[in-house]
C-alpha cells in the first residue's frame, strides 16, 4: 500500500464544512414542504419552482433536491485526503487506520439500515439510502485513498464503463413483461420504447432491479420484495462510488501546491466538463441521466455540479475570506451525522411539541397556504439551535 507522504498534514477547509452544512440543510429543508405550499397557491410560479427543487425528478433529469446524495457522497470523497495525512501525522499505521474504515462502512450501512426501520414491525433490510450506500463503498475508496491519482482514475473509468456494460448487456424484457406489476403505470411518460437502446436502464426492468429481487429476498422480510416504487436500487453504491472518487481526486487536487486561484479554476473546468459530457451521453443515447438508478451519465453530470459547488464554496469561503455568513452552515456541517439522524427520528416530535405548547394556529400566522411552510421554519430552528449547543459543547458525531 502506498502512503501518501508527499505532502504534510493540512488544516481543516471550512469551505469543505460550509458545502456539507448547505447540503444538509437541504436534506433537513424538506420540513418545510414547498409542495404543499405550492399546490395551495396553483398560480404562482414562485412557488412552483421553488417546489420543482425541493422534490426528485420522477426520472431522468435533474433538480436542486436530486444533488443533496452525491454532493454528500462527493464530499466524503473529497475529505478522505485530508482525514489520511492527518492521521498518518498522528502516527496510525495504515492498516490500523484500513480496519477502522471497515468498521466505518459496516456502521453506516447498518445505521442506515436503522433509520429505514422506524416506525415498522421489523428490521426493513434495504441499501439503497445515502448512508448505506456511501458505507458499501467507502473501504474501497479508502483504499483508493493511499493509491496515485492516475490509479483513481483508472478505478473511476473502469467503474463507470464496467457497471454501464453490464446495464447494457442484460436482456431486455420481453414483450409479455407486465410493467403494472413492478409498479410502473400504463402510460408513464418516462418509460423508453421497449426497442431502443435506453429501456436497458427502463425503471424495475433492469440488472439492478433484478439483482435486488435475489438479494433483498435473502434478508428477513415482511413480504417478498418484488420492487422498489422509486426505482432505486442496492447496487447503485457503485457507480456511487464514483461520485466518492470524483470527490477523492478534488481532495488531491485542493492538497496539491497549486495556487488557490489555479485550484479554483481546474475544479470548476472540471465541472464544466463533466457537465457537457453528461449532456452529451443523455443526448446522444448512450445512457440516460437518471439519478434514481444512478447511471454512469448521473455519476458524471451531478459530478460536475459538486465540482462547480466547491469550487463556488473554496473560492469564497477559503481563498476570498467571506466567512462569516457561512456560519450557521458550518454549525450544521460539523455536525452532519447528528443532523441526519435528528431529520429521520425527531422532526415529528417536534412538530407536535410546538403545536402542543404554542397552539394549532400559532403557525397561521401568514395564513393557510404558508401553514406548512412556517411550521417546517420553526422546526429548522430548533434543529439549528441544537446542533448550536452541541456546537458551543464541542459535541461531534463521527463514524
């Protein structure tokens, strides 16, 4: 295993806390139901579009909302460079630090596991969530970690070649294949014509689909896994894992001796690029760009988003010094896993806490159709002054 020695250990990028913070803040964002909002007030398009980017795409495409899992999956990627050099300076051997990373995989696949489960009568064994699937990747992105950027590239080509083949060569479905039964409806829109190249990666008719129907089913189940409504899928962790990678080579590039300025244009020409290139692929027909089944094409053109991103987050945050906005981003940032977990255990309960002790009008207050709009409001808050304290305390979750 090689050590990457070459350059001391860095200080920590608070830009790098202020992307993860603005992230997770749109995550925990979902509170305040913009949908909701905007089918109460159908004529403004205000609202429509602010709603459009707080909602996923039904398939290929790309909202706001759709980039909060690979710019997480990407950041990740991008602190592994700094998370190895500063241990090595802390003295961790390599193979101490490699046992750690699995233990760190197998926690944040069965932690996303865990939070799958609330609310249901049993263990709800499904991987297709942000944490489960950064867990199912991230040893082998941290072995990757110690390796020289060209072998990361290699791995990232041949993932991304490799899983788009496979999609490729699986056996479409025959004419017989009964699409209502895997819960796609009759005449859904995104449904590519059964002949062309493209219905390779239709929704729960292709390899990943087929794949999870084995192996969801070797797990203890309520009932027998026949789909997913979303489409998503177990084996997406890998081209997931390329999003990592992609992160992992930005890392490499903000420790490299370049000049901040010099970084901030090759990640954002990076974006750039990654962008056309993801385009031209969905275009073209080589492979749809759909997040939900995380083609190769999602992996290259969300990619280039989390590039522009840090690249818009470095320049300002660490290379012009405009930091003091950011810091209700970087109290959520350093507290990324804590935030996660409140967003999924105790958003509910505090809803019905502040409609308990304020009233069931107190969030009326800018009428009926904005209801749902401040009631999500007052609960960011709370979360906020949470993460706050914990902040003040020195509290950090870490994996």
């Amino acid at each position: 295993m090689d050590t990457p020695t070459s350059k001391p250990a860095s200080t920590r990028l608070t830009s790098l806390d202020v992307y993860r913070g603005f992230v997770m803040f749109l995550m925990a964002a979902e509170v305040l139901r913009l949908s909701r909002v905007a089918r109460a007030l159908p004529e403004s398009s205000f609202w429509k579009f602010l709603a459009y980017h707080q909602t996923h795409v039904e398939w290929a495409g790309c909202s706001l909302h759709d980039l909060i899992q690979p710019s997480f999956s990407f950041i990740v990627g991008v602190a592994l460079p700094y998370s190895i050099a500063s241990r090595l300076a802390k003295g961790q051997s390599p193979l101490a630090m490699t046992a750690h990373a699995i233990w760190r995989s197998v926690l944040l696949v069965f932690l996303g596991v865990f939070l799958r489960s609330t609310g249901r009568s049993q263990t709800n064994f499904t991987f297709e969530d942000t944490l489960s699937q950064i867990g199912l990747g991230y040893t082998f992105l941290f072995l990757l970690g110690f390796r020289a950027m060209r072998a990361q590239w290699i791995a990232l080509g041949t993932i991304l070649v490799g899983y788009w083949a496979a999609f490729a060569l699986y056996p479409l479905p025959g004419p017989e294949f009964d699409y209502a039964k895997v819960g796609v409806a009759a005449g859904w829109p995104h449904l590519a014509s059964p002949d062309s190249f493209v219905a390779h990666w239709n929704k729960n008719s292709n390899l990943a689909w087929a794949f999870d129907q084995w192996f969801l089913n070797l797990w203890p189940r309520e009932k027998p896994f026949l789909f997913n409504g979303g489409g998503y899928s177990t084996l997406s962790f890998i081209p997931t894992l390329g999003t990592m990678i992609l992160g992992l080579i930005a890392g490499g590039w903000l420790r490299s001796e370049r000049p901040a300025i010099a970084k901030v244009k090759l990640l954002a020409l990076a974006g750039v690029l990654c962008l056309v290139a993801g385009t031209l692929l969905h275009w073209l027909g080589v492979c749809p760009n759909v997040k939900r089944i995380w083609t190769p094409t999602w992996t290259i053109f969300s990619g280039g988003w989390c590039f522009l991103l840090l690249a818009g987050f470095y320049g300002v945050i660490d290379v012009w010094r405009c930091k003091r906005w950011a810091f209700p981003l970087v109290v959520i940032g350093l507290n990324s896993i804590a935030i996660y977990c409140m967003d999924h255990l105790i958003n509910g309960f505090i809803t019905s806490s502040l409609r308990t002790h304020l009233g069931p009008n107190a969030f009326k207050i800018l009428g009926d159709a904005c209801e749902p709009l401040v009631t999500g409001g007052a609960v960011l808050l709370v979360l906020w002054l949470i993460l706050f304290w914990m902040y003040r305390r020195k509290i950090f979750l870490r994996i």
